[in-house]
C-alpha cells in the first residue's frame, strides 16, 4: 500500500521541481544579461554555460533523482519528458527528449 503512494509523491515532486524551473530559468537569463559582457558574451554566458548546467543539476539531478520509486527506467523517461516539454517547438521537443533520455540514462 506504501508503493503507490510513494509513487505519487514521487511524480508530484518531480513535477513541482520541473515548473519550479521555468521561473528560475528566466531569473538566470536576467542574471546573464546583466553581466558586463557584449551581448554575444552574455548569449554565450546563458546559452553554452549557465543554463545547460542548471538543466543537468535540475532535471538528470533533483527530477530524476526524485523518480527514483518509480524505477530506473520510468525515472529516466519521465525526466526526458519533463526537460523535452520545457524546449518549445517539435524540433525541440524531439532533440530534448533523445538527448534527455541518454543522459539520464548516462546518469543511471
């Protein structure tokens, strides 16, 4: 009987970590922008070092982590879905969920 309900506790975190995101994702944009950099700078800053670390350490570390009653293999897929859904378009959307699903499962 505990399972299940470790099991919804489980998703119920993984999700509220997942939406906690999205706000601290436009914060560290804010944050990035206002570096005394040129705009490149602060693009690159943003795009190839603060927010890829961020997504790592949230979504194959905290998520995943959380989803860890579910099993290894939902708790990978779950959290590939999670960092997919938060990419936007169809082409996003597919590039994040292959690429979630192997670091997450490099994580594993």
């Amino acid at each position: 009987m505990h399972r299940p309900q470790n099991r919804t506790a489980a998703l119920l975190a993984a999700f509220g970590c997942a939406l906690a995101y999205l706000p601290a994702g436009r914060a560290l944009a804010a944050v990035c922008a206002a570096l005394p950099l040129s705009a490149a700078g602060q693009s690159f800053a943003l795009h190839c070092a603060a927010a890829p670390l961020a997504e790592e350490l949230v979504f194959r570390g905290a998520v995943q982590g959380l989803l860890r009653p579910l099993g290894p293999r939902a708790a990978v897929c779950v959290q590939a879905a999670l960092f997919a859904v938060q990419h936007g378009g169809a082409a996003g959307i597919a590039y994040a969920l292959v690429l979630g699903v192997l670091l997450g499962t490099m994580r594993q």
